[in-house]
C-alpha cells in the first residue's frame, strides 16, 4: 500500500486513540464516571478487538498499533466504570 | 477480499458504532454531558473522517459504512457537548 495512503490511516489512528486519553485522565482525576456508559465501553471494546484481528488479516499497520493502543486505554475505562458499578 | 474478512470487519464496525447509541440515548434522555470530555469527542470526530477516507482508498465496506454511522453519533454527542459548553 501506498506511503500516503498508511499516513492517513496512521493519522486517523493516532486520532482515535489519542482521543481516549482526555477521558482516560478525567476519570482517572475525578474517580468519576458519572454520565458514562458502562454498555458502551463493553460494546466498543469487542469492537476494537474485532478491529485489531481485522486489521493483522488485511495488513494494515495502523489498524494493527491504534487498535493494539486503544484496547489499553478502553480497558482503563472499563476499570473505572466496573469498580463504580460494583461498588454501588 | 474474501467473505470472512470482510464479515469480521463488519462486526467490527456494527459494534464499535452500536456502542455509542447507549451513550448517545444516555445524553439525549438526560440532557446531560457531566463527566464526558469535549476534547475526547473533537479529537475522535477528526479521526474517525479520517478512517472513512482511508476507508474509501482502501475500498473495504466495512470501514466506510461503519465510520460512516459513527460520524453522525459522534455529531450528536458533540452537539450536546458544545451547547452544554456555551450555556456554561
């Protein structure tokens, strides 16, 4: 594949990863996860999963690493969000 | 590409977009946004168009349809995010 081509998908990953950690760091700050949705990191987590195998079958290195990245930062949210809800 | 890569990939994208509607219903029923981060929406807006670029050069359906979908929700998260901003 063509050098620009895996540069925008490499933009976009970096985007939609580097996204999560504004809220990564909010809720790690306030302990809170007040207004999020527990159904929703769940759901986007098998998705990004998904993402990722995608992404070794067709090859594509941006998939590959902000899959990989964002699986980590989505996990950390899921910690919050299931300690809220267990602790409730 | 073959039926089942591209299947994976379609599951892929009907999660990842699917997870956010719990979260677009929570802030449309709520007409609240505590504890979501702006920023986290703005800088996943401008990646996820870039993935429906890279989508379109690549050709794969799963990516064009599924980052389609999460532009609108993403919109709609935004929308909330921006008027809860400016009210403030």
């Amino acid at each position: 594949m063509s050098f620009n081509i895996e540069l925008i998908g490499f933009i976009a990953a970096i985007l939609t990863t580097v996204a999560f950690i504004p809220q990564v760091y909010k809720v790690w700050q306030t302990k809170s996860v007040s207004g999020m949705s527990l159904t929703m990191y769940l759901i986007f987590f098998c998705g990004v999963l998904l993402w990722l195998v995608y992404g070794l079958i067709i090859n594509s290195l941006p998939m590959i690493i902000g899959n990989a990245v964002t699986i980590v930062l989505t996990l950390i949210i899921l910690y919050f969000l299931l300690r809220s809800k267990w602790s409730n």
